[in-house]
C-alpha cells in the first residue's frame, strides 16, 4: 500500500477502517471520489490486498457504463461468485428463508410465486450479507465504479450503508461524482446521511509527477540505459494503471544520477504535468509510453511528449488504434459493446475473428495498453473503453449489440444479460426479439426489478411484436408499471383493450388490471365501473362473479361513491344467495368478506357482519395471492375487531403479515399490514404496541416514497394513538409534516382522516377548527350510509367540539344519535363509547354519575380497555362534580389511572394522578 504517491491520506484512512475491522469488528463506511484517472480503482486495489492478508472475506465489484441498465449486476457481482462456490446446503444456510426472494436477483435460484417488490429484495439483501459477514466475515465489500452503478444496486447501497456501522462490515464504495446519474439522489446523499467525510483525490503535484518520472525511467531491470535507449514497457494491471500502483520507491529510485540529466529530467517532468494536469493514469500512460518510444528527457522533447499525449485520449488514442490494423479495431470495439470481462472467445465470435486472428489481435493491443488480460479481455481503463465505444459508427454499434445478443445466448447466458444489447437495436420487426425480451421481462420482475422490466417490455412494443402478440405485451407491459407509476399502467392497458386482436380471456384480465391501476390513482368510480361492464359482458358465470368481486370491493373504497345504497342492496342478494346455495369458492368468499364489511360501516347488527364474516374464512383468504389482492382478506379480518373479536382480528393480522413477509411483499403492503394492526391495537386498547406499530408502518412507507396511498393510513393511526397517549404537540407536528389535511383521499381510509384530524384539533382545544371537520366528515360518511359509530366515532368528537363551544343542545343531539346507532349496531364496545359520550353531557351532576356508571359496567365486559380507562376517568370527575366524598372520588381516580396505566394512556394517568 506504500508504493502511492500522495495517497497517504487516503490509505491511512482505509488501512484503519480494515484495522478496526480486524481486531474490533468494527464496521464502516468508506467513501473514495474523484474524475476518471485519479487513482480510485488503485486505493481500493491496496484495500483489498491489505484485507485479504490480514484473512478478511472481501467481495468485489464494479460498475460498467455498458451494464447501467440491468438490474442487480454490481450487487451479483458481489455475492453470485461466493454463492456458486459452495455446496447447496451451504449455500441455503448463507441465503437462509430469502432463497425465494433474492435469489433471482442474484442469479443462484429462480423465483418462485409472486414477484417479490423492490424493498423485498433489498430487506432480503441486507440480511444475507448480514448473515454471510457474521458466518464468513469479518467482510469487507469493496464497490468500484458505483457511478456506472444499477439503479437497483445503488438503492441497495444507499439503505445497506446506514446498517454496517453495527456489523463486522466495512463498505467501500468508489465513484466519479460528477458523473452520478440524476436518480441516484439516495445514493449521492449516503456519505452525508451516514456522517462520513468522502475521501476525494486530487491531481498529482508537479513534484509528485517529477518522482513518478524519475522512477520509470531510472528501472534498468531490463538492461536499457539511463536515458538513452528505448526500453520495454513496464508490466502494470488494469487496476495499478488507474493510479501508479506497482511502481515501488526503493527498487525503482536510482540515486546515481548526475546534475545535468536531473536538470533535463526535472524540465521533462514539469512538461508530463503541463500535458496531464498531474492526472496519474495519463502520466503513467505518457511516461511509459515515452520510454517506450525511446524519448528521453532533452530540450526538443516537449514536441514528442506533446504528440503522443494526444494519442492517449480521444481521437488521437481512435486513430493510434486504426492505425493498428482491422482486426484489433474490430476486437476492440467487440470489447467495448460486451463490457465488463468479456471472455476472449466471445469477443472474437462478435468481432467476426478466427481465433489466431483474435489471439493476434488481442495481443496488439495488450502491447499498446488499450486492452489486459487473455482469457477475459478487459481495456486498461475505463476511459479508454468509454472513448472506444464512442467511436464506433452509429450503424455498427447497432449491429455489434445484435451479434452479442445473439452470441451471450448462444453461450447460454440468461435473457437479462441480452436484453441490454436488444435495447441498443433499432426496431426491426423481429418476433425473436420481441420474445427475449419478454422473457428477460419477466426475470426482472421476479428479481424485484419491475422498472428495468418495463423498459424491455417498452422496446419489445416498438419492436414491433406480431399483432396476435400486441395485446399481451401492452398487458405485460401495464402490469410493469403498477407499483410505481399507476398512471402509466392505465395508459398502457387501455392501449391493449384496443387491439384487434385479443382474447376473450386476455380482456377480462387486462380489464382487472386496469381497474386496479385507476382505484391505485384515486379514480374508484371509474374502476367500479369498468368491472361492471365486464360482468355484464361475461358468459360464463365465475368470469361474471369475479368482475362482480372488484367491482363491489372498488365501490366500497369510493369514499364518494353515489348510489352505495343500492350497491350495498345487491351486494347483500348476491351474498346471501351465495350463502343459501353452499358456494365457497375464492370469488364467493371474497363476496362473502364484502358483505360483512358493509355491514359493518354500515351499522348493521354486529351478528350479521360477524356471520359472514365466519362464512368468508371457511377457507384460505390468502394476503399474498397475485390474483385476488389482499383487500378483502385485510377487511374481513377487521370486521372482527369492531365486532368485540380481537384475538380472532390479532391473529389474522399477524398471519397475513407473514404471508407479506414470506412473498417479500415488504413495500406499500407490509406498511399497510403493519399500520393496520397498529390500529387493531389502539382499538383494543394496547397503546404502547399501537404506537411501535404505526411508526413502523410508517417507516415502511417513508421507504416507499413519500406521497402514497398508505400514508393516509400511516400517518393517521399515528396520530390518533399519540393523541389518545396524550402527545398531541408530538402529533400535531406529525400532522404538519405529512400535511395531514385537507384535501383528503377519494378512498375510504380508515381510521378516518377527517375524523382523526378532528379529534386532533379536539385534544389541542381548537373547538371551532374541530367542530368544521367533524361535521364535514360526518355529512359525507353518512351520505355514504357509514353509519356504525364502532366503525368512526365522529359525533363522539363532534359532540365534544360542540359542548367546548357552548352548544350543548347540538352535543347532546349529536351523542344521542350516536347511542342510538351503537345499539342497532350491537358491540358492546361501541355502546360503551356512545354511552359515556352522552352521559358526560347530562346536565345534573348525580344522573351524570349513573349514567356513566352504567357506561362503565358495559365497558368492563368489552375489549376496550382504553375506553374503560376514558369512561372510568370521567366518572371520577362526574363524582367530584356531584360533591361525593373525597374517599369514593379519590379511589375512582385511582381506578382510572390504574386503568390508563394498563393500556400505556399516559397522559390520562397523569390527568388522573393529578386529583390524587
């Protein structure tokens, strides 16, 4: 690591983190910037030499201008070679239960089931590598050219940084920052997330470039002269040439030089600089080159040096090459399309070169430091192969990316690795093309990478594919997009129910989709009613149940929706003939599941929501299955919350979470799992798990992207929990942050968010504020017909905000319609709630006391202990107001508390304590 000059810095840095590592395993992050030529590649060389001497697991990798636009290729270059190494048992126990979820995206195993979504892929990452450096390592992972990096190792990257500083793993990453893609946003910002400094090198001084001259020239272990004789070039790597790795100060340095050849070596070093601006790879190229070329240091030297200066980099180093002759300029560009280590007979085979041809070609240009290696052909430098590629002419390069397409899958390389030599083709019509495409399509989506997905499936549509085939690519196409750009999907589905041909089977598929994608974009009516026409046009009976499903389900998350009334009159026929007639398939469960939601936002008795409700899982409701979504199963499970059944709603939550997990479904849905049994929690008054939770829930959802549906639902559990612990500063912040206002989502979320605002704006005394939107959202819920008060307490808060404000009469009104409600309904948890909202409101102070002591007795019996908590609080104040002895008021606020305490409602404890 000593034979670098002015990188001490940077080697001290690193040569302390491996330390550490070593005898602490103590991981870091490592950062190395700097432009092309500045020696990156030759400090990470010195890494992992120092590593593996010191008996480190190191892996490997870098990025590739070429193979920027496939998925996952740094991060297999990482792990496949360690992966492929060892035995199967070996290799499961490394990989562990992620197998099924990373192994596509790693190359070691097909995927199998649904297509895992991206954050699965990268929480299945973090724990393999996590797992192989506590297994293998210490483990160091050294990331070159990360500039040229996948999008999707990049994301990995810029997550996994933020875990290593407590694992035995040191992650050195190095890259050209001006150089950075515009999407690398996450990854540009990892060194400053993380509290690193990024190690950036600078040009090499004059005085340097003067040592670095003096020590080439002065090698005489090849017999030449001081200064006089041409002498052969230097052995050097492709990575030492980055930098000046190899060349060593006390073997290299002779000391006998005399003054005038110093002075004439001390000019000629000064004029390296003036030409290379003390680059190291251009001064290392020029100076060996020049000794090569028998120039020695002299006045007339400048000229020469200024020549061949201009050989080594663009037009002048394109013309160096044609100057060599056909079959080395065609073996060089063969390189420079295939990439990274590109086997020799590859090379040749899409250069159009017999082997002596290639071997002679290769040669060449090993001798002129464009390429290294024998079997695997590598240039010297990236710049050279970025210069090289550059020059080839427009049509060549084309036909060049059709050979090696063409030449990778002969070889029996995957469709992954052609289609990004198909993208480099213009359109041709060639159905060929078009089916690996599709194929490399859908090994993308199954690693987790449906954005590189989509870009084989676009080309395949320009391609374009025959017109029996159009449809299912638009489909396949449309599908790409769902997860993060809806939008798009509805365009491209709507382009496939426009085709000629399509079949019958296809349409009713892509119609689905379509549907799915409009209600993901907040366009549910339209979605209800695209799945209407598609049940009316169905011949065959399943085909019309199952359009019948969505569009039922899509209806009722229309938070405006007209006509539910009726929606909710056939969806109550069609269930009970369901019922009647004995069918339990997965389309009439699932209509089954429906019928028992709408009963219960609507407040009809808890007996009959329940009863469909058991009717629905009288089989597998899967969370996880690709084809039906996981909606109804997550309704059907919380129907069993409002109906006082919170184990049963408990244990289907935590097993669908699982399912979430298993899928690698670890994006949009585990937050939304996760935040709903946070809300499952709250309701069943465990505040403290509600609130590990929601934040959970909600960090999921930050990872996704800021802005998604399921924020909705994140951020409101969140806020109506730390409400209820009585942080209602720590959620207002939370509120204003996420601009947790209106206007609110088209769908129906729930805990309401209207209402969540409302009670916000309640806990905080702004009466007037929570008064407005609490009678907004009860206009538009009972618009609706979401009429269970179990379901959303609105007129609770609404009678509060009235009574803060002096409107007694319109809270009395408001608590009665509640109580009302909450006894068709029928659990006796909502009937405990609605009968300590009104008796907190009766005017004489002793039937207040009955009333709500009657409200306790119910809520002893239900499975709401934070509404106990809150019924047995005010009961305490209702006792003092009556002027009851101070011993039966003081034991009822003990009661309280001990109640609050028991259900982590911290802020009522001390509320209650404070009367003690």
């Amino acid at each position: 690591m000593d034979g670098l000059l002015e990188r001490e810095h940077e080697l001290d840095a690193v040569r302390a983190a491996v330390t550490a590592l070593r005898d602490e395993r103590s991981g870091a992050l490592v950062v190395v910037t700097g432009a092309a030529g500045l020696g990156k590649t030759s400090v990470l060389a010195s890494v992992r030499e120092s590593a593996r001497a010191q008996g480190l697991l190191v892996l490997a990798s870098r990025g590739g201008e070429q193979e920027q636009g496939s998925a996952f290729t740094v991060v297999r270059g990482l792990l496949r070679p360690l992966l492929e190494s060892v035995g199967d048992d070996e290799r499961d126990a490394l990989l562990g239960g992620w197998n099924a979820i990373v192994g596509a995206a790693l190359g070691v195993a097909p995927s199998r089931g649904a297509a895992p979504d991206p954050q699965g892929v990268r929480d299945g990452l973090d724990w393999v590598v996590t797992n192989l450096a506590y297994q293998r390592g210490p483990l160091v992972l050294v990331v070159d050219d990360a500039h040229w990096a996948d999008a999707e190792s990049l994301s990995w990257l810029a997550g996994f940084a933020g875990r290593v500083a407590n694992l035995p793993v040191l992650l050195i990453v190095a890259y050209r920052p001006d150089e950075l893609p515009d999407w690398a946003d996450a990854f540009r910002g990892m060194a400053g997330d993380n509290g690193v400094t990024p190690l950036g090198l600078s040009a090499l001084t004059p005085e340097a470039v003067d040592a670095l001259v003096r020590r080439i020239y002065a090698d005489d272990d090849d017999g030449a002269g001081e200064f006089g004789e041409p002498a052969a070039e230097p052995a050097a790597t492709a990575t030492d040439i980055d930098g000046i790795g190899g060349i060593d100060a006390e073997r290299d340095f002779d000391p006998d030089l005399g003054p005038d050849d110093a002075d004439l070596v001390g000019a000629f070093a000064r004029d390296v600089w003036a030409l290379t601006g003390g680059n190291p790879f251009e001064t290392v190229e020029l100076v060996a080159k020049a000794r090569v070329r028998g120039i020695v240091p002299s006045d007339g030297s400048w000229i020469r040096l200024r020549e061949l200066a201009a050989e080594n980099t663009g037009s002048g180093l394109i013309s160096r090459l044609r100057r060599l002759g056909s079959g080395p300029v065609r073996l060089a560009r063969a390189v420079a399309v295939l990439g990274i280590a590109t086997p020799v007979e590859q090379a040749a085979d899409v250069a159009c070169l017999g082997p002596a041809e290639a071997d002679s070609a290769a040669e060449r240009l090993r001798h002129e430091r464009v390429l290294t290696g024998r079997q695997i052909l590598e240039f010297v430098h990236p710049l050279i192969a970025t210069s090289v590629y550059r020059s080839i002419p427009e049509e060549e390069r084309t036909d060049l990316h059709d050979r090696a397409a063409r030449r990778v899958l002969d070889a029996g390389r995957s469709p992954m690795v052609a289609a990004r030599h198909w993208l480099e083709v213009p359109p041709r019509g060639d159905a060929q093309v078009v089916g690996q495409l599709r194929e490399a399509a859908q090994l993308f989506m199954q690693s987790g990478a449906p954005e590189t997905a989509q870009r084989c499936l676009a080309r395949a549509v320009e391609e374009p594919p025959p017109v029996a085939e159009r449809a299912h690519v638009l489909f396949e196409l449309g599908c790409s997009t769902l997860l993060y750009d809806p939008a798009a999907t509805a365009d491209q589905l709507r382009m496939a129910l426009d085709q000629p041909v399509i079949p019958t089977p296809l349409r009713e598929e892509v119609s689905v989709r379509l549907a799915q994608s409009l209600a993901h974009s907040n366009s549910l009516a339209e979605a209800a009613g695209i799945m209407a026409e598609e049940a009316q046009r169905a011949e065959d009976p399943a085909v019309r149940l199952k359009m019948q499903v969505w569009q039922f389900m899509w209806g009722a998350f229309d938070a405006w929706e007209e006509g539910s009334e009726e929606r909710s009159k056939r969806l109550a026929e069609l269930a009970e003939r369901l019922d009647a007639d004995g069918d339990r398939s997965i389309a009439a469960r699932y209509v089954l599941g429906l019928r028992a939601w709408d009963a219960t936002v609507r407040g009809e008795p808890v007996d009959v929501a329940l009863y469909y409700s058991d009717r629905a899982l009288e089989g597998e409701l899967r969370w996880a299955h690709p084809e039906w979504g996981f909606e109804v199963p997550v309704l059907t499970a919380l129907v069993h919350m409002y109906g006082d059944r919170p184990q049963r709603a408990l244990d289907l939550f935590v097993k669908g979470i699982k399912e979430y997990e298993e899928a690698g479904w670890r994006g949009a849905h585990l937050s939304f799992g996760h935040t709903i049994l946070g809300y499952v929690h709250y309701r069943t008054g465990d505040l403290a798990e509600a609130e590990k939770e929601a934040r959970y829930g909600l960090e999921l959802a930050n990872r996704v992207g800021v802005g998604t549906p399921v924020h909705w639902y994140a951020v409101g559990t969140l806020i109506a929990v730390l409400t209820a612990r009585g942080a209602t500063q720590e959620a207002r912040g939370l509120a204003d942050r996420y601009e947790f206002a209106a206007p609110y989502s088209n769908a129906v979320v729930f805990p309401d968010s209207q209402t969540v605002r409302g009670g916000l704006l309640l806990g905080l005394g702004e009466f007037v504020d929570a008064e407005a939107e609490l009678s907004q959202a009860g206009a538009r819920l009972d618009a609706r017909g979401m009429r269970n008060p179990g379901w959303c307490g609105w007129q609770r808060g609404l009678a509060a905000a009235c009574a803060g404000l002096g409107d007694l009469d319109r809270a009395r009104e408001a608590a009665a319609d509640q109580l009302q409600r909450a006894e068709h309904y029928g659990a006796l948890s909502a009937i405990g709630a609605a009968m300590r909202a009104a008796g907190e409101l009766e005017p004489d102070p002793r039937v207040r006391v009955t009333r709500l002591e009657e409200a306790a007795q119910i809520l002893e019996q239900a499975p709401a202990p934070y509404e106990r908590a809150r019924g047995l609080y005010d009961l305490a104040l209702a006792r003092v107001a009556a002027g009851q002895d101070a011993a039966a008021t003081a034991d009822a606020f003990r009661r309280a508390a001990t109640a609050a305490d028991a259900c982590s409602a911290d802020g009522l404890a001390r509320e209650a304590r404070e009367h003690l």
